[in-house]
C-alpha cells in the first residue's frame, strides 16, 4: 500500500476527487493547506501574534489517499496529465510506503481496510 499526498490549487479538487474515484480508491482526507515552493509565493504583510510580518503563502488543498501498489502510477499520470498546467504552483505529490492498516469498526487488516 502507498499513502498518496497531494498540494493541488483549490480549484482542481473535484477533478483529483473523480480521477480518485475513477480507480476506486476507498476515501480521502481533504485540509485546508497555505505555503510556498520555489516560487516563493506572494509576500504581504500581515499581523501574526501582534508582530507585523511578511509571509510568503499561497492557498492549497492537501489532499491524503491510501491506496493499492498498482494503481499508484496509473493515478500520478492522470494527475499529471489532467492537474497539471506546466506552470509553477501546480502543486506537489509525496508517496510513502504504508505498512499497515486496519478499520477500526471490523478489524479488517491490510488492503481490505482501505
């Protein structure tokens, strides 16, 4: 199994959602995310905690799926070809090894629990 974490822009969640949906993945946890890349996003000035300061963020959806080794390349690709823009502050995908996992409600282990 592998968790899938995505930075998209806000606008380009429902299409994640339906390129997800489309190979069955089982769910996904949505947050609301603010940062930056190379880029540097856009730098204002803002009060945080009484000190007036210049913060580079920019607005992004952090998107969070488990799903089966074999459809991992299959959803970077169509998340490549239907997210992306070829323009910087497309976004970001991290993928990392899960080890387990279980349902809580049946005890169900591994990929029956996702």
């Amino acid at each position: 199994m592998k968790e899938i974490t995505m930075y998209i822009k806000p606008e380009k969640l429902e299409m994640v959602q339906n390129i997800l949906l489309k190979h069955d993945c089982g769910g996904m946890s949505v947050m609301s995310a603010m940062g930056c890349g190379i880029q540097q996003g856009n730098t204002t000035a803002v009060d945080f905690k009484g000190l007036r300061t210049n913060v580079n963020l920019i607005p992004k959806i952090r998107i969070e799926v488990v799903v089966k080794d074999e459809i991992v390349e299959d959803i970077l690709l169509e998340v490549r070809e239907k997210v992306g823009s070829g323009t910087v502050g497309d976004g970001k995908v991290f993928i990392k090894s899960v080890e387990d996992a279980m349902r809580i409600r049946t005890g169900e282990r591994g990929v029956d629990a996702i």
